[in-house]
DNA sequence: CGGCCAGTTTGATCTGGATCAATCAGCGGA
DNA sequence: TCCGCTGATTGATCCAGATCAAACTGGCCG
C-alpha cells in the first residue's frame, strides 16, 4: 500500500512507445457487415440510419499498443469497438496508474461531459474501432431518440461496472480482486460470443494489476496460488478455469 | 488492508436503525419554485414540460437515515434530490461496505441499466426527493429528447465522478484521499451554492472511510494530522480549510 | 543454435494502514 | 448537574500486500 505502487520502468517504456495516431488506412468494411453492431450502439438502427452512420463513420485499425485517445486531448471524436480489446486507464502525475477499465468489441467510448478526454485508451492487441467526430455524432444523435436511448443505456451499463469495480477496489482482498476479474472477464467474454473453457487474458499482468489495484507481483503470487489450489490452470495468453464454483464464491464475498 | 475492513458494530446497529420508506407525507411545493431546478434533470424543461413533471412526482422527505431504496429491490422509481444529502452504497455479503457516493441536491438518483437497485441510498441529514415511478418518467422521456440528452449528460458526469474515483480508491495513498475527498467535496459544495470557508461535512467519518476505502481510524489519524500540520482545523459539522493550495496539491499528486 | 529482452514468477523484507483497545467529547434526557 | 450513549480520537500492535531483488521463460533475431 505505499504511494508509489503502480509506477514501474516497464510502463514508462510502454507510454514512450504507444505513437500518436497514426495516418490509419480508413477501410470500407460496411457496417451492415458488421460482425458486433447487435451488441454495439448501432444494434438499434435500421438500414437507412446504418448508411448514414456509415457515411460519417470511418473505421480505423490500430496496433498492439497504440493509442486511440490521451486524456488531457480535445476530444474530437466517439468510437465505437468492433474488433480487438482496449485498455483505458488514467494516470497520476507521477506515473501511477489505474486501468479503469479494458473495452471489448460492441463497446461505445464516448460518454463524457467535457471536450477534453478524461481518460486515456490503447489498443492491448490489434484493435478495429469506427471513429466518428464528436460533431457529426451529436448531431446524427438528436435526429433519432432512439439511438439516444441506446446510448444512454450503454452508458447506465458501464456506470453500474463502474460501480462495482468501486466496490472492488475500496473493499476486496487481493484474493477477491482476482477472482472476481476472473469471474466478471469471463462473463464478459461470453457475452461477446467467447465462451471457450479457457479465459483468454490479452492484457498483461500489470495491466491486471492496474486494474485491480494491486502490484503486478501480488497478481502473479495469486494466480500462481489459484493454480496450486487446483482451482485454475495457468496457460499461454489465459487461464483455464477448473474450479469455477469457488472462483465464483471468492469473488462474490 | 484487512479482509474484513469497514465491518463495525456501528454500522450494523445504523443498518437496523434504518426503517423502510415510510407512509411519507408528499408535499405540494411546486416545481416551478424548486430552488435546485436549473441544477437538476428539469433544469431543461419549460413551463409546460414542468406541468406534466409535477403531475408525476411525489415530493417526499426523508427524517436522517432514512432509506430513499435499498439495493436488490425492484427498482420502481427515480429520484432527483432537492435537498439535504444522500449516501449512496454497496455492501458485500459479510457487512463491508463502500460508499460510491454522496448525492446533493440538484442530483439525479435513476440511471440504472437493470430493474433491480444496484445501490442502497439513504438519507444523512434531513432529505428531500422528487421520486418518480420509473414507468411514468420513462414515457415522460420518451416525448422529449431534449430531457433525454439531459439525462444522459448527467449519467456522463456522473460516470467521470466514478472513474476518478476508482483512480484515488487504487493509487491514491490516505493522505492523498482524504486531501482528495476534502477538495472535491468543497468543489460540490460550490456547485451547489454553498461556498462558505467551512467545509460542511454532514457525513460521519465512517462515511468518509466507507467512501475512500480506508478505516474510520485512519481519517481520524489523517484530519488530525492536517490540523496539526496547520493545513485545516477541525470543527464540529466540517473543516476548516487554512491552506487549500496544499491541500490541492495532495489532492492533485 | 545462442543470446538478448520483455514479461513473469518467486523469494526476502519492509511498512502503510488495519486491527485491537482504550479514552475522550458532545449531547439529550432524568 | 450527572449519566449514558454515540461517534471521534488516540495509542499499541499486527499483517496483507508493497517493495526490493533475483531468477526464470519464451519468442525473436543474427
């Protein structure tokens, strides 16, 4: 519990690497196309609204590790995830940092009260967003409600994980705090379409532990307990649950 | 750092004190007078709009811990606070609890993405609400877009408020929190009008410590050490601030 | 194939904040 | 005025998780 928890030389490298945003090729994958829009924002428009999201949509790749946005940047632009998964994090003036959350592909990036982002993302693998301008967004937004009641539902969505991540982080043991990211990971996952036996874990253990609020050692010393426990299996880029029932009753108490 | 930090005896005894909503009486006080309303959700709507809202709410009060809804009951209402102040809430199963907030008046108690109350709230000092069946508000919102947008700017406020959070309850040290939590309070305050040199603090300290995830022994320690450093002095229902710009700069780093 | 390098694991030790345990202070009621 | 109760403060001690310090692992490049 010192103060300096979080600050470490491999994120310094890290931030020094992650380049701005690049001249990305803008593709011409189509939104009816488009694998997530169920699960995304654009899940409630019809046709005719799609063609025109489409017309002020560009969709963008990004690289392990580059950036979709700073905090501090004048927010210029909304994304919606359609590929890959994102950490979005923000930072103390001295290097400390806490992961907010990791965005996985549906999600909506947007939701913000000033023109400046508060938050910083990057993409942790190779990541597809659709970019609109903040403009452009807002006016498609008040010319159908609907879409607006989408939004605001995404948005009451992430403030209750948000919630929860509070409960998390202010109250939970170390043990509790990895269980329950287990649990609440693999959920996620599965709402998206990957409900493999083993939880796939693309971001690495410092960004787990900046998600959790703990050191990147107290994360490795306790998945490697879990697996001495039988209760999980420690594998190539994930882990396989064996024991989901207590990984389950450690996250919910 | 303890497993079961934040369980007292106090606060169960608080937990049983805590009746159910009463047969409250609801006032007549009109909407058009309300003292909170360019602060509040209705800060956007005219006349006519104002004329239909006051036919759907209730203006209840609410005595000192009284419960406004209890979390995993069926969320049948929404609630704009117009006075006094609210603690918002989750528990875990054997008694910890986090404070994910405190609302004030001008706040809006309704952006919740399930049927159920993903929080406890309930009064700290003598409360007042607007409460309004969900049904109901959810048809008035319907018809207005330009209320919805309201809406959703507050839901995005209130979701950057949860996202610095969880940055101090993370990476902050308890010096940093409570120097946080006193600059962000008198901040609220302001907002709302009340800019006296003290701060007000209607909350208990084991509020204070539920909400920065810290004991209550702790912000004792913590305010004591303030004092003696001359940055603040303790007076009954606040604080003193002597010199904010240090405590701003605690808050900050 | 070997050497590097980034990320991860493991071990030893330290410490910030929790826990346990008394006081202390303010307030409402007799 | 005194008593009892509730919340706050203060002190002593403890320990979960941080910090410091090596290994270890796997992938990539020459």
């Amino acid at each position: 519990m010192a103060g300096r928890q979080g600050v470490n030389p491999a994120l310094e490298r890290a931030g020094a690497m992650i380049r701005t945003i690049s001249p990305n090729r803008a593709s011409f994958g189509r939104c009816s196309a488009c694998t997530v829009r169920s699960l995304s924002i654009c899940g409630v428009l019809d046709q005719a609204d799609l063609a025109e999201f489409e017309r002020i949509a560009r969709h963008i790749h990004l690289a392990p590790n580059e950036a979709l946005f700073t905090a501090g940047q004048v927010a210029q632009s909304v994304h919606s995830l359609t590929a890959g998964i994102a950490r979005l994090y923000k930072l103390l003036p001295d290097g400390r940092r806490q992961v907010i959350g990791f965005a996985l592909p549906g999600d909506f990036l947007g939701t913000a009260p000033s023109d400046r982002y508060s938050f910083s993302a990057d993409a942790i693998d190779s990541v597809t967003v659709c970019r609109l301008s903040r403009e452009a967004f807002t006016h498609f937004i008040e010319e159908r409600p609907h879409f607006l009641i989408r939004i605001n539902e995404f948005a009451a969505r992430e403030l209750m994980l948000a919630q929860e991540q509070m409960l998390l982080l202010g109250r939970r043991t170390a043990e509790e705090k990895v269980a329950s990211f287990l649990i609440g990971w693999r959920e996620r996952l599965a709402q998206i379409g990957d409900e493999r036996q083993t939880i796939a874990l693309p971001m690495s253990r410092q960004d787990i532990a900046d998600y959790l609020g703990l050191t990147i050692e107290t994360v490795s010393r306790t998945l490697t307990r879990f697996e001495r426990e039988k209760m999980l299996i420690i594998v190539a880029g994930g882990v396989r649950l064996l024991d989901a029932s207590r990984a389950a009753a450690m996250a919910a108490a």
